[in-house]
C-alpha cells in the first residue's frame, strides 16, 4: 500500500478555487498526500497517514513555478553582473559581459548545481532552465529532485561586441540548425528519465539571433511533441532598434508577422514593447498582439531593475489578459525576492499601489507559470494536483506580526521562512537544508569556476580589460 503524509491542521493553506479561478486563504485545514498526489484539502482527514506533521505553525503554499532561468550562467556573476552596465547601450550589461565573462562546462555544472539549490530553499518545485547543453546536465537535473523543463540553448547567430555602442552578429546558421537536433535529443532523453520529472522546451536563444526558419522550425518542433516554445523578445533597446533595421517593424510585430505569437509561446521579458517611454514608438500594439494571440510573458523584473529599466506596467498586461507567469532569470535564483522586486517595480511603473496586488504576483508564480507548460496539475493545492508543496514557519521572527502570511513571506521574511518542500511527494528541502544536493560543495566549485572565467576577461573583452577594470569592487581595496 503506498505511504500517505498527512499535514494535520495546517493553520493557513492557499489552496485552489478551482470554479473561481484563484488561490483563496483557508484556515486550520489537513492537506494529505499519497506518492505524488495530493488526496485531501479539508477538515479531518478520514484516512489513516503513515506520516503526520503538525501544520499548527505552518503555512502551506504550491511550490513556485520559474518559467525562466539561467541556473548553468548566472550564479557565476555574482560580485561582477550586479553594477555592470553600459550606458551607450541604454545601461544594460548583457551583451559585453557575455562576450567576456564565459563558464567552462565544470563551470556551468557547479552554477546549476549551486541554483538549483537557491531555487529549492525559495520555494521553487517547477524550473525551466535554459543553459547549454553540457554533459552532466541531465544527470544533475534528475539528482536536484526539481521538477526540470530543460531548454538547450540554439541559436544561428552569436553576438559580437567591439566597442561600447554597437552589437554585431556572426552568423552560424548551420550550428543554429545541428542545435536545434541536439536540443530536441536532450528533450527527449529528459522526457525519458525515470524519475517522471524531467521534460523540456524549444528555446531557441533570442529573436535577433536566429533565422525565420529557424524560428519557424523551432516553433513546428514545438508543436509536434506538444511542448512550450520559448524565446527572448523584447529585452533591450538594442533589440529592438536592430529588428526595427532589419524589418521595419517592432519585435513583436515581426514575431506576429512570421506566426511565432501564439498559446503555446512564451516570451522572455516582453518589455521593450512599442509603447515603452525609452522607445517613443509611433504604434501602441503589442500589447494587443500578446493578448489576441494568446502569447505570455516570462517576466523577470529584478535583472532589468539594477539597469534601471522596467516593464510598464505589469497591471496593463493582465487587465489586458496577457498570461504571466514569473521568472529569476540571472541571480539570485530566490523567486520570492523576484516576487518582491515585481510588486514594487509594478507599483513604481504604474505610480499607483493598487495597479498589482501581492494575489496577482503569487497567481503569476504558480498557476501562470503551471498555465505557460499546458500544466493542470502544478502550482496549486487542491485534490489531484501533484504533492508540489512548500512549508512556511510561521514560528520565524520574520514573519510577525502575522495578518496576512504571503504579504509577510514576500515582503519580508522570503526564503528565511521556508522551512519544508515536497515535490511530487517527495521531500527535498527538510528544516531549511536541500537533501538532494550539496550547496556547500557547489559553491566551492563555482567560486574556482569564477576565478577561472574573471582570469579570462582580458583574453574575451573587447577592450582586453582585467576584472577588476571590468567590474571594479565596491570599495577600494588598500593596505595599512
């Protein structure tokens, strides 16, 4: 007979509405689980539980769902990315320090070991993480006890930056197709793991450096096997200035154009839109293209914030029925400081607080990212959803005084407060330590992976800068 857990008198619960459509409080509940589905959400659990926590100080959520991250990259940059920007290319950093700062493959594996870890101790039970497909990444996919969509980065063309004001491209578009096969290969053998977690997405890598057909393909290939097809779109000035070049159109308008906009597609930021106020843009629709054609939006705030850009504003896109869901994107991989980070940028775009609420956010990181991956049976508490669970302590400090439990957790405690997380049933997360991995081990190999990669900026910079000149510490460092 297959074990059940029992989380007995749980004091708060979002469990799911499902005929109305939303996450709703529910107090002093049993919440109950058998392998790897929830079988009870409701008052006195007839049954009988091989395991029995007591929820009298615990809140119990959905696990977080990240509909975008980089967890083989970004972890890497932290000390280096947080303040490096360059103003002639409207401050982001992207483009020079990805042509500077590179992760050999052990790199890239002690980064994604060292994320998934952030992820689990945030919340997170679903990913999809898009890295390059390096040996060992499935394995260590599998070994994280997450729920994976792996996206093998493709592309047909690499940037190439020689100066502080323009982009360039140097186009592959053999490599583009031979990444495409190979990406579909790793879905495949994802899809295949035993653990039943695993799957994928189509990411070809940004719609500037990829062909129509290679689009187009990406998208056939999406369909075919029933998957989510995901791409950048929309993220920087820059971008959208050379497909404006190249075609006369805006990004999206050029994506709509080729029939890349539509239910299954999800793009990664969406907010250099024609109507932004850096772009002074002389049409106001794409908005209405995301929202007819059933296309969403990864948003991921905090990357752009620390360059000082903003998406205006996230409430215009849900009032407007754009599907969201949430995504860390670059460091940290917390989602509850990306939640954070969401409402208040919301609220300072739209100069009003009311325009995004802490329900809208949470919805976003659950169910709008479930939503995004055609997915029914994650982000969510209710009967017949998978175990993807997370335990709040609502014994932490943090979190009082306590009125309301999420305005608490996001706004204040964050990860310090997630104490337990379940996924599929299974525990990963127990009193705030990842049972799956080992972070501290992660984090020593990551820190030589650094060394290594600032070591080779001056060989990858176009200025052939240190990285000390590339990225200066916050203090200056002296001798007494």
């Amino acid at each position: 007979m297959s074990a059940t857990t029992l989380i007995r008198n749980a004091s708060w619960v979002a469990a799911w509405n499902a005929a109305a459509g939303r996450h709703e409080y529910r107090r002093n509940l049993d919440v109950a689980f058998r392998e790897d589905r929830i079988v009870h959400v409701g008052p006195d659990y007839p049954g009988v539980a091989d395991v029995v926590i007591d929820g009298r100080a615990r809140f119990v959520m959905p696990g977080l769902v990240n509909v975008h991250a980089h967890s083989g990259s970004e972890p890497a940059g932290k000390g280096l990315r947080e303040e490096h920007g360059v103003p002639e290319m409207y401050m982001t950093g992207l483009y020079e320090r990805l042509a500077a700062f590179r992760l050999d493959p052990a790199g890239q594996l002690a980064a994604s070991e060292y994320g998934y870890c952030e992820l689990l101790l945030s919340g997170v039970t679903t990913v999809v993480d898009l890295n390059a497909a390096i040996p060992g990444w499935l394995e260590l996919a599998g070994r994280s006890g997450l729920r994976v969509y792996l996206g093998p980065f493709f592309a047909s063309a690499r940037w190439v930056v020689t100066n502080r004001h323009a982009v360039g491209y140097d186009w592959d578009e053999p490599a583009g197709r031979r990444g495409l096969d190979q990406a579909l290969s790793l879905i495949e053998a994802a899809q295949r793991h035993p653990s039943g977690r695993l799957g994928g997405v189509v990411a070809p890598g940004q719609i500037d450096t990829c062909t129509e057909a290679l689009l187009r393909d990406g998208l056939d290939a999406a369909r075919e096997r029933g998957l989510a097809f995901t791409t950048h779109a929309s993220q920087s000035v820059i971008e959208f200035q050379e497909m404006v070049r190249r075609h006369g159109l805006t990004p999206l308008q050029w994506a709509d154009s080729i029939g890349l906009l539509g239910p299954e597609t999800l793009l990664a930021h969406a907010i250099f839109i024609d109507e932004h106020s850096w772009l002074r843009w002389h049409t106001r629709h794409d908005l209405d293209l995301l929202a007819d054609r059933g296309a969403r939006v990864a948003h991921c705030p905090l990357p752009f914030a620390r360059y000082g850009a903003m998406l205006e504003d996230l409430g215009r896109y849900l009032r407007r029925g754009v599907g969201v869901g949430l995504g860390t994107d670059t460091l940290p991989l917390n989602m509850l400081e990306e939640m954070r980070v969401a409402l208040m940028t919301s609220h300072i775009a739209a100069r009003d607080v009311h325009a995004v609420d802490t329900g809208d956010i949470f919805h976003a990181a659950t169910v709008g990212g479930a939503d995004a991956l055609r997915r029914e049976d994650i982000g969510r508490v209710a009967p017949g959803a998978r175990a993807d669970l997370v335990l709040v302590d609502l014994d932490h400090p943090a979190m009082h005084p306590l009125r309301d439990p999420l305005r608490s957790l996001v706004y204040v405690a964050a990860d310090r407060a997630v104490r337990d997380v379940y996924v599929d049933g299974r525990q990963v997360v127990a009193d705030r330590k990842v049972l799956t991995l080992d972070q501290a081990d992660a984090a020593g190999r990551l820190g030589e992976a650094q060394r290594r990669a600032a070591r080779d900026i001056p060989r990858n910079d176009w200025a052939g800068r240190s990285a000390d000149q590339f990225a200066p510490l916050s203090l200056p460092v002296t001798t007494p």
